[in-house]
C-alpha cells in the first residue's frame, strides 16, 4: 500500500527554521506527501520562505490568529489531503529516509498512532548537545525518551514528532486543548478509543529545541506546569516518577538549611549530590566524547529538573485551590522558546 502523508508543520515566528526543515522534505526518497504550514499569527511571517519551494514540493500555505499550537494543529489537519498525517516541529530537521521508514514500518506493522525519538545532530552546539543529553539521561528522565523499550503498547507519542491515521483524527477531532500537556492528553485519549499506538525508533528527528540555557528553562518549567495539567483530564496518568523533579528541587533549595538543623545530614546530601554530578559528568563525557558538554551537560540537568519541578510546584499549587473540575485549556499568545 502506498499512503500519502499530510506532513502537518505550525509556526510562531520561525522562517529560518522552516526554511531547514523544508530543505529536509524536499531531499525525501519517498515523494507522495504534502506539506501543510499553518501560520499561527507570527509577526515574522514564513510565506516568502514558503513561496521559494512551491515549485520544488506540494507545499500549502494558512494564516489565521494565534491560537497555540494544539489548535494550530487542528486547522492543518482539517486541510489536510493525505490518508495519515505527520505532525513536526518547526525546529526539527530529518534525514531523508525519514518517511520511507514510516511507510516501510506501517505496511510491516500498522500504528494508528506513532511517534518518533529525537537526537542532537553532529552539528549542534556543545549547549544544544548537553540539553539533548539531559532530555534523554537515564539520571534525569529514566533514559525512557525514544527507548526501545516504547516499540508498541501504550507509548504516549510527542507532538514535536508525531504521526496518526486520518482516522484517529475523525474519532479524535484533534487536539482538545491548545498547550499544557495537549500532545499527552491527545495521544492517552487516542490509545482510550482502542488505537494501536507506538514508537518507530528509526524515524528519530534532530530536535533543536532550545539554544541557550535560559531557554531550555522556560520550556522545561512549561513542561512541568503541563504534567499538572494533564492530571486535571486524568488523574491517573500522574504517576509517582513525575515527582521526582519536584523533589529534587526541594531537596535542592533545603541543603543550606540542613547545615542549621543537623549537621551530619547537610554533608551526607551534599555528598549524594556530588555523586549524582560526577555520574551525569562521567555520562555525558563518554557518551558525546567532550569535556566541554560534559560540564555544560551539568548546567544543563540542574535547570531541567529545577525548571521542572518549579513549574510542577506552581501549578500544583494552583490546581489543589481551584474549583472541582477545572480544566486548564492553556490559551496563550506565544509558544515556549
């Protein structure tokens, strides 16, 4: 069977990203897919990018307000023409294999829901190779990202690289809320309708994310406020792990004080921490074969878990005072950096 793939990309004031991500599509082996860039009320707008590949790729073009991704999202799948839809950040880039090894896995092993790893391309900086290191350490997130371990069952695809059947859509309608954790709550409500869902190892992405430190902080506090939120729609669904930044950062903010209350247990914790540095150091270091990202993948652990559990706190916080059945939809203006 041959698909065509609706490759569904929203944007919020990033043409130079789009350009290097269409610059990917158009080097694909397998050409039967569309692309679909939806516009989200970008102040700088991506259109004379677009225009530069309408004669090289089947590319469409939307503007509309700003509404977040979630339903930016929605929009590109209403005009979508393809049988399955691919769902990718503008900030990722692909090999160009990339979709044939989605068909070649689907026709192999059919998901109605997929979802894909993401990597540090050779060419990343030492900051975005330490932060691509601490999204995936086995000392931060349980080395759980894009594991193998996730080849079918329920893996709970991400959006920044997601596929789904046109039907999963129709059963669906797409996303029900616009950030906040809206790719989690898709993907458990799809997996609820009965949908095969898994994660294709091979079709991975050079995820950019974040290029400095103080950007990967505003997401990952995001990220931690989105954990929350996604336990408002299923309560269930947070589990004892995810707590586990949270408790970091208390352990974190109270060792100055344990030198005050007892002594003996301020060194035993500042022991402990040293420990867990030097393994993320040692881990780092071997695995991206550099000192320098092995240090900076220091700095880059302690504001992912900090971050975290910050926005885990104030939002659990938030949701223990508020009305019974609350539902936090996220409406926002801009997307996390």
């Amino acid at each position: 069977m041959t698909r065509k793939y609706s490759i569904i990309i929203p944007v919020y004031n990033r043409p130079d990203e789009v350009e290097e991500l269409l610059e990917c599509l158009v080097k694909q082996t397998y050409k039967n897919f569309e692309i679909v860039i939806v516009e989200d009320g970008s102040v700088t707008k991506c259109d004379t990018v677009v225009d530069k590949f309408q004669d090289k790729i089947e590319i469409h073009y939307y503007f509309q307000e700003n509404t977040g991704q979630g339903f930016a999202r929605n929009t590109g799948f209403r005009y979508a023409q393809g049988d399955y839809f691919i769902i990718l950040d503008s900030d990722a880039l692909i090999e160009s294999n990339y979709l044939e090894i989605v068909e070649n896995q689907l026709n192999t092993n059919y998901l109605d829901l997929y979802g894909g790893p993401d990597r540090d391309h050779p060419n990343f900086t030492p900051i975005q190779k330490a932060i691509s290191y601490s999204m995936t350490s086995i000392f931060t997130t349980g080395g759980i990202r894009g594991s193998k371990k996730n080849l079918g069952g329920t893996f709970h695809p991400r959006s920044f690289n997601m596929g789904l059947s046109r039907e999963v859509y129709e059963k669906t309608k797409g996303f029900i809320i616009t950030r906040m954790g809206e790719d989690i709550e898709f993907s458990i409500r799809a997996i609820s309708l009965g949908f095969k869902s898994g994660l294709i190892y091979d079709a991975f992405i050079y995820h950019k994310r974040r290029t400095s430190f103080s950007q990967f902080y505003k997401q990952l506090r995001f990220f931690g406020k989105a954990r929350i939120n996604i336990s408002r729609f299923f309560p269930k669904e947070l589990k004892l792990v995810h707590t586990f930044p949270m408790i970091f950062t208390l352990g974190c903010f109270s060792i100055p004080f344990l030198y005050f209350i007892y002594t003996p247990l301020f060194y035993l914790a500042i022991i402990l921490l040293g420990i867990y540095v030097l393994l993320n150091f040692i881990d780092s270091t071997l695995k991206n074969k550099s000192i320098k990202v092995g240090l900076l993948s220091i700095i880059a652990v302690f504001v992912q878990l900090l971050a975290y559990g910050i926005g885990f706190i104030s939002e659990g916080r938030k949701k223990i005072f508020e009305e019974k059945g609350y539902k936090q939809t996220g409406e926002r203006i801009e997307y996390p950096s």
